[in-house]
C-alpha cells in the first residue's frame, strides 16, 4: 500500500534521520544490520537499553511494510528482547510503535522501540536526556558482552 493512499498524516524530515544513519552519513550507534532490517541504540533513551528496530528500506508506517519485512522485524525485536533481559535484567520490557503524526511518529521511516523498564516500571515519554554517540556505543557494547555474540537474528542470545 502506498502511502498516498492511507489516511495517515505522515512527518516530514529530509533526509530522513535513520537512513543518513544506516549509510553513515552521520554518526550513530548500529547494534546490527543485514539486508532487511537494523537494531539502533537510540540517543533517547526512555527506558534501558532502549533500541530502535526498523527496516532497512524507506518507508513511514506499518501499512507499507512488506511480508518479508514484516516478519524480519518480528524476529529481530524477539532477539532484541532476549538481548536486552541478558543484559540488564529488568522485570519488564515494553515495545511500541507510531504511525502518523497523530500518534506522535517524528521520523518518516517506520521504527519500534523495545526497551527495558525503569526503576518504578513503565518507560519515559516525558524528556529525556540526548546521549552522545560514545555513550550508546557503550550501551551496545554491554548488549554485545552480555550475549556474547555477534548479533545473528537465527540464533538465541546465550
Ligand atoms: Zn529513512
């Protein structure tokens, strides 16, 4: 479906945010990245360890998202659960995602958050902080040492 014909308001942001940091343009934190999807350790951190998932590929909502996709994102964000509870233990771990501007999606190209809860429960909507980059390079770099694997969407983290 394309975007012209939902009834979605969609952001504008050009260029889009999350592909200048996948081709490198600007720096950011990359946990991993294939052909169809990226885990992103977000400078807004609302909860801990919280990490963007997201398809390669340009495109704002879920309702242009393809099966091969769709499913791709699905695993990843399983993964990027495991990760997260090998890493910092937390009793909850939220995942959520917004489409149009009415939903409070900022950037175009469609994304989930997955993060483990705060100390109290839930996560922050409120502001927050911005990391710099070397700080959620250390983010990953825990992810990393607590799985003590490369990121392989096939596998379970240990
Ligand atoms: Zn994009």
């Amino acid at each position: 479906m394309k975007d012209s014909e939902s009834s979605l308001d969609i952001p504008e942001q050009e260029p889009c945010a999350f592909c200048d940091y996948l081709s490198g343009v600007r720096p950011f934190t990359v946990l991993y990245r294939d052909d169809l999807i990226a885990v992103l350790v977000t400078r807004e951190q609302r909860g801990i360890g919280h990490l963007l998932v997201l398809p390669a590929r340009h495109y704002p909502t879920l309702l242009e998202s393809e099966p091969n996709e769709r499913h791709s994102m699905m695993d990843t964000l399983a993964w990027a659960a495991a990760a997260i509870d090998a890493a910092f233990e937390r009793p909850g771990i939220a995942v959520w995602q917004n489409n149009g501007t009415a939903a409070h999606q900022a950037i175009p190209h469609l994304h989930f958050h997955i993060a483990g809860t705060l100390s109290g429960g839930g996560t922050d909507f409120g502001d927050v902080p911005e990391l710099t980059v070397e700080q959620t390079d250390q983010i990953a770099a825990q992810i990393l040492a607590a799985i003590h694997i490369a990121p392989d969407l096939r596998s379970t983290p240990r």
